[in-house]
C-alpha cells in the first residue's frame, strides 16, 4: 500500500501502488501522527472507488448544484420547473447563493426555515422551498460530489383543502358559467380530473365513442400512468355536446381543433380565475377552487357504492393515503349514518 521516509527536509510519501504520483507533506509534519493520517485517508479513496478520488466537495457551490436541479427537471419534463425555478430566485440563492454545500449543515437549514416563517411564508411553501435543497444534494451524491448531506427536516403542513360540491352548489355555479366553462366543469364534476394537465388539455383522439370511453395516454399524467373512464350517460351527452361545437367551430375556422374543451378561437382553455370567482359568489360558495372537484368526484363514486380501489384507479390516485386524504364526509353523509343506525334498531 505504500512506504513512508525522509529525504532531507521533507516527509515523503509514495503513494499506493497504484501509479499515482508521490505526494510530498510539510516538513514539519510527523511520522507519528499527520502522516499515517493522510495515507489512511488515501488508501480509503482508493477502495472506495474512483467516484470518491475524483470528488471534490469542498468546491462544489450551492449555486452549481441547484444548476444540475434545474437541468434534471427540464430532461425529465417536468412541470414544476417554473416553480423550482421562482423558490430558487426569490428565496433559496440569497440565502445559501455563496455556500458550499460540503459547509451547508441543519443549523443553516433550520435557521432558513426561521427566516422564511418571519417573513409569513406557509408551511407548504417552505417545504417545497426544502424539497429543492435536498435535491440538489440527493443529485450531488449520486454524482460522487458529496459523500453525504444534512439531515434536512420538513415541516408539519396543515394545509388540507376540505371544499366538496354538493350537486345543488354544483348546478348553482355551472349555470352561471358560459356554455364551453359549464362543460368543462361538468367534466370535472364526473371524472374529479386534474383539471389544468388532464382535463384541459383532452384531445379528440383520446375519446372513443364506439368504445364508450375517454382515455389518457401513459406519460400524460401526474402519476405516469395511463387512465379509462368509462362513458356515464351525463359524460357521453357532455361530450357529444362538444363535438358538435367542435365541428362547428372547425368550419368557421377552416382548420382542425384538436382539444375537447376550447375558447372561442378553437384554443384550449386556460386559466378563468375570475368568471370561476364570480360565479363561486353568487351562488354563494364563495373560495370554492377548481381542485375541490377531486374531492366531489371520490366522494360521488363511493357514494354510488363504487369498490374504493375502482375509484382510486378512475380518478388516478395510486395509495390509499391520497383516498383518505379527498374522502371528504359531510354532515349530510353523518346524518344519513344516524338515520341508518335507527332504522336498524328499530327492526
């Protein structure tokens, strides 16, 4: 594994035989301690690998790190990189921008987290603030750049939406809606559909009407997998109802439109933030958001006596905790319970 010796004033040290060069050490450095020191760190470079010889952690900055997280979400495609993009710019850079990230420990991380809640920043947020920062350092570990990364803590989020839409609140808002944003909330309100990355981007091609079916392709959800929902009678009324618009819109535009739900100029629909506001209010469900259809949708399918498994699969959730997590039950569905509990005890 190597020798140690003297020559003149300096220590010498020949290295492994590995064909490594000799590395000379102060001439004030003894045999005794700082020598044997240094060859046993050598010789764990070298049976750890070359990952590790190669490594140098001492350089590596907070800002070259966070470069390799934006580079991983823009090859993966994914669609919270203008967000990653914001909580570095605004909040992550001026905080750790001149660190290294070998130097980065909890204490720093905690005191982060100290700043940001100061400032009024929710939990969630600063979760997903931390989410980036762990990244970085899960990436620079498996480039051999880090040997490890600081415990990193999450915080408690308390954030849980608990709006639902029962059928009356429903129809209250849909007729209060233009006809293309009344459809496509009556999509929502049967699929529980993500309703930004699935519903509104929906093509013609991924709905069968001799198959009684509307379908997601693999790789276009937030999950990765592909999704049927079966045509309901509502759903295959709604959606015949939009292909005749479609057709329509196709002659006065004189080329072909190829999503299900559109603006008037054959665009897909976008955000409507604030004739969904409007409407929220005058039919007095003010705050009611578009997600809250999540919820309504898993809960009208075990409602209807659908298997929670079905359900999991229809809506395009893959653990139970996200179930428990949108299964709202409401004080009609209590009342409903005690109604049932006398009827039996009274046989």
């Amino acid at each position: 594994m190597g020798s140690t010796y003297r020559r003149g004033t300096k220590a010498l040290h020949d290295g492994p035989r590995d064909g490594s060069s000799p590395r000379d050490s102060p001439a004030g450095a003894t045999e005794k301690h700082e020598l044997p020191e240094t060859r046993l760190k050598r010789i764990g470079c070298v049976a750890a690998g070359p990952a590790l010889i190669t490594a140098q952690p001492a350089r590596l900055t907070f800002r070259a790190a966070t470069r390799d997280v934006l580079d991983d979400y823009r090859i993966n495609r994914k669609r919270s990189l203008v967000d990653v993009q914001r909580h570095l710019r605004l909040h992550l850079e001026p905080f750790f921008g001149r660190r290294r990230m070998a130097a980065i420990t909890t204490a720093d991380v905690r005191r982060y987290v100290g700043r940001r809640q100061g400032e009024g920043a929710k939990n969630a947020t600063i979760n997903r603030e931390l989410s980036v920062l762990k990244r970085a350092f899960t990436l620079a570990i498996a480039a051999g750049t880090l040997p490890s990364r600081p415990h990193i803590p999450l915080l408690r989020e308390d954030n849980v939406r608990r709006g639902f839409f029962e059928a009356e609140e429903f129809e209250a808002v849909r007729g209060r809606l233009r006809p293309d944003l009344a459809d496509f909330v009556a999509f929502l309100y049967v699929t529980g559909w993500r309703w930004r990355s699935e519903a509104a981007r929906l093509r013609w091609a991924n709905v069968a009407f001799d198959a009684g079916e509307v379908r997601l392709e693999p790789g276009t959800t937030k999950t990765g997998e592909g999704r049927v929902f079966p045509f309901t009678a509502e759903l295959r009324a709604l959606l015949e109802r939009r292909r005749a618009v479609t057709r329509e819109r196709e002659r006065e535009l004189g080329r072909t439109v190829p999503h299900v739900f559109t603006r008037a100029h054959g665009e897909p629909i976008g955000t409507f933030n604030k004739a969904w506001a409007t409407a929220c209010r005058a039919a007095g469900v003010a705050g009611r958001v578009l997600h809250d259809f999540r919820r309504t949708a898993v809960r009208n399918l075990v409602r209807a006596g659908v298997p929670e498994r079905v359900a999991m699969q229809l809506v395009g959730w893959k653990s139970r905790q996200m179930l428990d997590r949108y299964h709202i039950v409401s004080t009609a569905d209590l009342i409903e319970a005690a109604r049932k509990l006398d009827a039996a005890r009274s046989r």
